[in-house]
C-alpha cells in the first residue's frame, strides 16, 4: 500500500511584532491589533489539531526580534504544548528576526515533541508512525541576524547528507519514503537573505522544501506540482501585506504530485481597493458603493475584520470635491463610524474630471494618436500582463495576483494620467 503524509507548513509567525503605516489610528483598531498576531498563531495550532496531521513544520521568524518578551515566550510554548497534548511533533528552524544566537542565551526549553534544527550546521530529523521510518526532515537556520553572502545555507541540506547522519540512531532510515528540507531563504526572489538557485534544492533529493522568509504564497514549478514552497506570514502587519495570509495543509503521497491547501489564519486582512465612482451621483452614493466593496472584499478575505487603504477612481462631475481632503476626511470619518469591522486607513482621490476621448478621436492631434495606440495595448490584457511580469522579474520580484486581475482598471487610469499631462502642457 502506497504511504501516504500530512503535515502543516508554516513560516514567518512574527509574534509580538508591531503594525506599522497605520494612519489616525482609533484606539479601539490599535488594541485590536495588538491581539491579531497571537490569534493567527493560534489558528495554526488549532488547524494542526483539527486535521490531525502528521507533524507542523516552522519554517523560521517564529518571533518578530531576537529578544522576544516574556509573554510571547509563554503563548508560543503554550501552542506547542497542545501538540505535545496530541501527540503532534513540531519541527522548526529560526529566521533573520530571531536567529538561532538569540535561543541559545534564552532559558526556555522547547517541549518533547519540538526539534529545532541548528543554525549552525546542517540538522536532520527522523519521523516515525508505528515504528517504521516515513519521513527525514534536514534543514538549517539562520544564526545570527545575516547571513554571509558567500556561504550557501543550504550546503549539505540532502536526503543524501541526512542517511549518513541519522544511520546510527536510525538504523532504517534509508527505507523512509519522503524526505523534507526545511530553510528560511530569499531563493531567487531575494538576493539579499540567504538566496539559494532553485537547482540547488531541486536536486537535494527532498520530495518537499518547507521555505521561510517570502511573505507571499510562493510555489515552484508550479502550485499543480509544488516542490520548493513559501506559505507567506500568517498575518499581514502593513498595507503592502495585502489579502488573505495562512498556512499550507501539505500532503505528500507515493506515486503522485505533492498537493497544498492553503489555510487562512489572519483575523484582520488588509486590503488595497480601487472604487469606480463614475455613476455615482452624489457624495452619499460615494459612501454606499464604497461600503457595498468593503462588504465584497470582506466576503472574499476569510477574516473578521478588514484594514483597507481605498482608491477612488473613476470619471466624475465630483472630482472637484473627492480630491479636497477636508471632504474625504468626512467621508472616511461617516465609514469608519458605520461599520466597526472594517477601518479605512486613508482614502485617496484619483478620479479624474469627465473627459469627451470619442472628441479628442476626432480632433486627430496627438491626443487622438495616443488613444489608438492605448486602445491597440488594452485590446491584448496578455501582452500587458507579460510586459509587467517582466518588470518584475526584472527586480527578482512576484507580480501581485491583483495586478492581473485589475489590468484593465490599471491600463484605464495610466490612460487618463497621459491625458491630464498632456492638458496640463496644453493650460502652459
């Protein structure tokens, strides 16, 4: 019979880290904050419970620095404890923020059922169900808060390396089905922090790479046949930690593709969001279509509440007034007022007055050159949408999933920038 594993994959926990970039923050969303963190934690536990998996891997950043306060100390434990209780084996390496230094100078032990994997050499695990080996797990973490640029963190993390450490204790540990690498790694996103070549892992001789450090879902070749994977932080701290955040629930089964489902965790989301006001009538049907988005998004987060930075866009007879910040401070003030699950941390105008382009078509000047071309542009979304990957890989960045699915709202308003400096050239 084919064998088959479970197990959770999370990283980047950050506990008692700060939210940062929030403005006019109320007191009630700064105390809620502080809490949202320790909910997240909470929810990996708890999902691992739930689905009775085989064992949690922490892929690094479990804490937010590398001296975490006491309290933080006694909820990670306590989390880890409740596995114990379960009989759920944890398996962890340290990041950046809390290098492997930072927890040997601290007084804690780990429970029984946690190993952490050592940060200065290469450390290897053996899993057992039933007294038959089934899984290696070999990774390394960070040991002080850099890592040297010419040394290889994943140097000596293979299948390989790991038999001949683990043959004397584990006499059998050739036969173990699978094998797990963990690291917490730019890869090739991050040329800064540890970065390790994609062959490099592949060729480790590991059915599965549990990696930290990337805040986004991250699958390489693909998330149909994911084999180096980032699960991304468990909670967003800023605006541009957007969207829903979690863990992966991984099962790796003989004979087939590894599968990933991922898990939301994050209690508060935040969100950037684009609003056409365009047929809006009025300032009062701003506020409703605005709190009628917020009510989508929120739908499509898997959250409680909702942390949102809103863009107004759109052609408008009301323009005039969206971009005075005294109205927009009302209008955000009556948002925020009315519903308490959600916060608009700023709400910023980029509408533009109503302009006639069929007109400006017609005029044939260089304004009506330029539309032909955009409209030649926005008639083909996959060349735009290639154009941008591009630029991002160009900058060993991941183009945000939003970015494709709002490249049509995105091409409208670089449309309607060209055209206000070219009026602006026209007024001088």
């Amino acid at each position: 019979m084919a064998e088959r594993l479970t197990f959770i994959h999370a990283a980047d926990l950050h506990l008692g880290a700060p939210f940062r970039g929030l403005r006019a923050l109320s007191d009630a969303w700064a105390t809620r904050l502080l809490t949202a963190l320790s909910e997240a934690y909470d929810r990996v536990i708890e999902a691992a419970l739930a689905r009775e998996v085989d064992f949690v891997v922490m892929a690094g950043d479990i804490f937010d620095n590398a001296r975490p306060s006491y309290g933080d100390y006694l909820h990670f434990f306590a989390g880890l404890r409740r596995l114990e209780e379960a009989g759920i084996p944890v398996y962890l390496i340290t990041g950046n923020h809390d290098p492997y230094t930072s927890w040997q100078h601290d007084s804690f032990s780990l429970p029984s059922n946690a190993v952490m994997l050592p940060g200065d050499r290469p450390g290897f695990a053996l899993y057992e169900r039933d007294g038959r080996p089934l899984c290696i797990i070999g990774g390394r973490g960070y040991y002080n808060q850099t890592w040297p640029a010419d040394e290889c963190i994943a140097e000596g993390v293979t299948r390989r390396v790991a038999e001949e450490a683990l043959v004397q204790r584990y006499p059998e540990v050739a036969r173990a089905p699978f094998a797990v690498g963990v690291l917490h790694t730019g890869l090739n996103l991050d040329n800064l922090k540890a970065p390790v070549a994609t062959s490099t892992l592949m060729n480790a001789g590991m059915d599965y790479w549990a990696l930290g450090h990337i805040h986004l879902r991250y699958a390489y070749p693909s998330f149909e046949d994911p084999r180096l994977v980032f699960s991304g932080c468990i909670q967003g701290r800023d605006i541009n930690e957007t969207g829903e955040r979690g863990i992966y629930h991984v099962t790796l089964a003989e004979g087939a593709r590894n599968t990933i489902e991922p898990i939301p965790t994050a209690s508060v989301v935040w969100q950037r969001m684009r609003v056409d006001v365009s047929d809006c009538a009025n300032l009062p049907a701003v506020t409703d279509k605005i709190m009628r988005e917020l009510f989508r998004e929120n739908g499509k987060a898997h959250c409680e509440e909702m942390v949102s930075r809103i863009s107004l866009v759109g052609s408008t007879h009301l323009h005039a007034m969206l971009e005075r910040d005294d109205i927009r401070a009302d209008l955000r003030k009556h948002l925020n007022d009315s519903y308490p699950a959600f916060f608009c941390d700023a709400l910023l105008d980029a509408t533009v007055e109503p302009r006639d382009k069929d007109a400006l078509r017609r005029e044939g000047l260089f304004p009506a050159v330029f539309l032909q071309v955009a409209d030649a542009q926005r008639s083909n979304p996959d060349d735009e949408i290639a154009y941008l990957q591009e630029e991002f890989l160009a900058k060993s960045m991941q183009l945000p999933s939003a970015c494709t699915r709002l490249v049509d709202e995105l091409s409208a308003e670089a449309e309607n920038l060209v055209l206000d400096l070219l009026s602006q050239g026209e007024d001088r």
